[in-house]
C-alpha cells in the first residue's frame, strides 16, 4: 500500500473513533477536524524521527488544520478583530512549513510577519479615527460578498 492510502485510511478510521467518542461524551468537537488533526501530528512525529518521508502529505493536511482553525476562529471573534486575518494565516503557515523542515529565511519571514502584526495592531488601536476606519472597514470586509 502507498502512503496517501494509509493517510486516507488512518483519517477515516480516525473519523468512526471520534464520532463513537463524541456520541458517548459530552464533549463537543469537529470530528473531521480532529482526524485530520491527529494524523498530521501523527506523521509529523514520524518524520522528526525519519520513519515518514512524505512531507508534502504532511503539508497539505497541516494547510486544512490552517484553513479549519482560521474559521472556527472567525466564527468565535468579535469582527473587529478580523483585521488581523492575514498576520494569522500567515503565521500559521509559517510555523507549519517551518515544522516540516521545509527551508525557510526565518529573519525576513519573521520581520515580515511581525511587520504585518504591527501594523495592524496600530490600525486596530485608531480603527475609531476617521481616516483609519475606512481602511480597516475594507480590511475587514475582505472575505464578505465574494
């Protein structure tokens, strides 16, 4: 069997588990979210230790953990803190192909980033002053009516 197929069947095998888990607990989870979840964490462990090769498999499930996390946590903000849209993404982007080992300029990636987190904050703090409020309406309204 090849690797994607063993990722395939580990998520879904993941899937029935933690549906069976959620239906006799009271916890309150995304299944779908945790099996993807705990197989990136899973074979990221395992390549650390070089068993697992598949870095770009690792990635691409890293990248739906990204895209889920950044949703739930839209859902769960208050909208003005949506201003700090691309900082996060970015950040968490960075962090999982740093973790992957994938060769990354750390100092402009970091300056970048903390540039961005910067200067967001700074509109956030004046988003009430008239100048600042239309750009940060617009940064806000990025991802709505499209």
């Amino acid at each position: 069997m090849n690797d994607v197929f063993l990722v395939l069947l580990v998520i879904t095998a993941l899937f029935v588990v933690f549906l069976v888990v959620k239906s006799i607990s009271k916890w309150t989870f995304c299944v779908l979210c945790a099996s993807v979840c705990v197989t990136w964490m899973g074979l990221l462990l395992l390549h650390w230790f070089g068993e697992f090769t598949e870095p770009l498999i690792i990635a691409i499930l890293m990248g739906q953990s990204i895209v889920g996390l950044y949703y739930f946590l839209e859902k769960r903000t208050n909208e003005a803190l949506h201003i700090f849209r691309l900082p996060l993404l970015l950040t968490l982007t960075l962090a999982a192909l740093f973790s992957i080992g994938t060769p990354v300029s750390l100092p402009s990636s970091l300056g970048l980033l903390a540039t961005l987190w910067i200067a967001l904050s700074l509109l956030y703090l004046y988003r009430e002053n008239p100048r600042t409020k239309i750009v940060v309406d617009r940064l806000i309204a990025c991802c709505k009516d499209w």
